[in-house]
C-alpha cells in the first residue's frame, strides 16, 4: 500500500485531495504539505529514513503554482536525488504537462479532481512501486499514449480523447483544422480552442493520413479540407487555415500544391 504526502497551498484544496486519496483502498497513508518547503523537509526526511522507515513517501502529489517554490522546482530539486518518490502533478492549468512528463512525472490530473480520474493515477502509481516498496521511475509513455489519460479508453476512430479542467472530453477528428507539434506532444486546434495530447505528430500523420491530414511541415499537420489559401511569395510557401497562417517547407510544398489540386477535382 502507497505512502502519500500531497501538496498544495490551498487548504480547502489540500483537504479534498486528501479526503479522496484515504478513501482508495491501495493507500496506506496521505499526509499534506502547505508549501513546498515543508514538503521538502519532510521528504527529506523519509529519505534519511530509508523505504521502510516510518516518514517514507512513496509518491507525491503535486500542486504546480504555489507561493515560493513552484511544484515544477519541486520535482526539479527531487530529480538530483537517487532514490527520489514518484510525481504526481495536480494542477488546475493545462499548459504545463509537457515540462511536467519531461520532469518523468508518473501523472498529470487536471483540477477540479475527479475521484475516477484521481483513482487512474494512483493505480499508474501502484504499478511503479515494487514489493520492495521501493519506486521505480516510470518509463517512457508509448507513442500513442495521451497526455493525463482518462482511467477508460471508449473514444471511436473518429474521436480522440483530451482532457481539460478535469473533465474527458471526445474532439471529433473531423473538427480539428491542424496539429502543431511540441516535441512528443500535440497540440490539436479546433474553432473551439486548443487540446494538448501526448502523442508524437509522426504518428498522429500515419494514423490520420487516410482521412486527409498532410504533412506541411516538421511541426504541422493539416487536414486538407480546412486549408482555405495557399500563398506564394519570394519563394516561400504558406496555407491560411481559418485565422492561422502556416509555413510550409520546401520538401512538402510540390506535394501538397498537387493534392490541393487533386482535392479541388473532387
């Protein structure tokens, strides 16, 4: 059974995070931190006191922004250590989970936190930790894996799942107009906003090829169909899809002027 210290600045957030972690039967223990010099301190110490001590940690969660010390610096300062306890990040904010996974976060739950969804990371958790009780850092998602992925997998081939603000939603493919890439992370853009997910766009263009994604550039995917303009001037190729202008590279552009022309035939 897992060693929890969790933290967060705000109480009343501390306190319903840590009501939901004792109420899950693989946790032992859930003691809270205010900020995160205390939860160094007191990680610190169940370090000093080995795995089988009294103050071990196994897993923390996290809070991101917070007064002083950030949760980010946090797992930065944890990652010198040899042996350090697992993350998890608990954040009300969206933007932060690729330096979050970069930092070999086992989690990132969206707040407001769902009792399903807090349940998925402290099963991902329980799988990191061994009998010895020792935890193993996580090892590198797979390509298609999502970022902060809901604990039930029901999406269609036409759907993709994000989460925002705690709550799963399904983004119909066919609503995306282009995917920009952030290193193995995605960023889908809809006319509704956009969705970060943890997956490479190298495989998102091998999975969409057939419903009419192209490859205009190392960092875009565009579906063909949203591509309202293509421009050329001095020698350099762009495509305005809605309010967004994209570059297009030279090795691309050849290509994708013949299916604009092939798609415009019918």
């Amino acid at each position: 059974m897992l060693r929890v210290l969790a933290v967060d600045d705000e109480k009343p957030a501390l306190e319903e995070l840590l009501y939901l972690l004792r109420s899950d039967a693989r946790v032992h223990s859930a003691e809270g931190a205010t900020d995160a010099t205390e939860a160094l301190r007191r990680i610190s110490r169940a370090l000093d006191a080995g795995p089988d001590g009294a103050d071990a940690v196994d897993v923390v969660f996290l809070d991101i922004h917070m007064a002083g010390l950030t949760g980010l610096d946090v797992a930065k300062l944890l990652a010198g250590f040899a042996r350090p306890p697992l993350i998890v990040f608990v954040t009300a904010h969206e933007g932060f989970a690729v330096q979050a996974f970069d930092l070999k976060a086992v989690d990132y739950v969206l707040k407001p936190v769902r009792r399903e969804r807090l349940a998925e990371a402290v099963r991902r958790v329980s799988d990191l930790v061994g009998p010895a009780r020792e935890p193993r850092q996580p090892a590198p998602a797979p390509p298609a894996a999502a970022a902060a992925a809901p604990a039930v997998h029901t999406e269609t081939p036409d759907q993709i799942p994000v989460e925002l603000g705690g709550i799963t939603r399904f983004v119909a493919i066919d609503d995306i107009a282009y995917v920009e890439a952030q290193g193995d992370y995605a960023r889908l853009h809809t006319a509704d906003g956009s969705h970060l997910v943890r997956i490479p766009l190298s495989t998102l263009e091998e999975r969409w090829a057939a419903r009419g994604f192209v490859r205009i550039h190392r960092s875009h995917l565009v579906a063909l169909g949203r591509i309202d303009e293509l421009r050329l001037d001095a020698g350099t190729t762009t495509v305005r899809v809605g309010a967004a202008e994209l570059t297009v590279s030279r090795r691309h552009a050849r290509q994708l002027r013949d299916l604009l022309m092939r798609h415009a035939r019918g």
